[in-house]
C-alpha cells in the first residue's frame, strides 16, 4: 500500500466519522506535514479543517484525540487517543497483532 493509498484510506475514515465538537470537518495534515512511515503502518495526525488552514489554537479540535494507524498489509484503520501517549499505543498494537 502506498502512502497516497493510506492517506486516502485515513481521510475517508474521518470523513465517516463525522464531525468535531465545533461542527469542524476533520482533515489530515498536509502531505509535507506529520506523516509517520513504521514497517507495518504509516501513521497520520489530523485536526479540524479550519486548524489545519490557519494554526490558531482556538481552532483545534479538544484533548483526547491522537492520529490515526493505517495498516500496510489490509488497510486496516486503527485509531489511537492520546492518553497513553500514541507510541505506546502504536507499540502495544504492534506487540498485540505480532507486528514487533
């Protein structure tokens, strides 16, 4: 899979998911932003649209949300808040689904 496929796999999922609490569209950073390239996942971090377009804080989405794991093998999305922070996540999954 490639990072073009994933990401648009990562945006349909949020695009699906709905909203944030301000109404906002949820987006995936631009492509020359945070991206993570792991063996088994690339990793994607998102915030409202409106966040994304002008870096004010008071546009960004509330605590608690962390980015979003997109599956090499199948695409699989695996979504992780941000308490734990998300590496521990990430590895716990990896260890878990035998990809570490």
């Amino acid at each position: 899979m490639t990072i073009g496929e994933a990401r648009a796999l990562a945006q349909q999922h949020l695009d699906a998911s709905g909203v944030s609490e301000q109404g906002q569209r949820l987006v995936i950073f631009p492509e020359d932003e945070i991206v993570e390239d792991f063996d088994w996942c690339y990793v994607f971090h998102y915030n409202t649209e409106r966040y994304v377009q002008t870096n004010d804080p008071d546009d960004a989405m509330g605590p608690g949300a962390g980015p979003i794991a997109v599956l090499k093998k199948d695409g699989a999305i695996f979504e992780m808040g941000s308490a734990p922070g998300y590496e521990e996540r990430l590895a716990e999954y990896g260890r878990t689904h035998g990809y570490l």
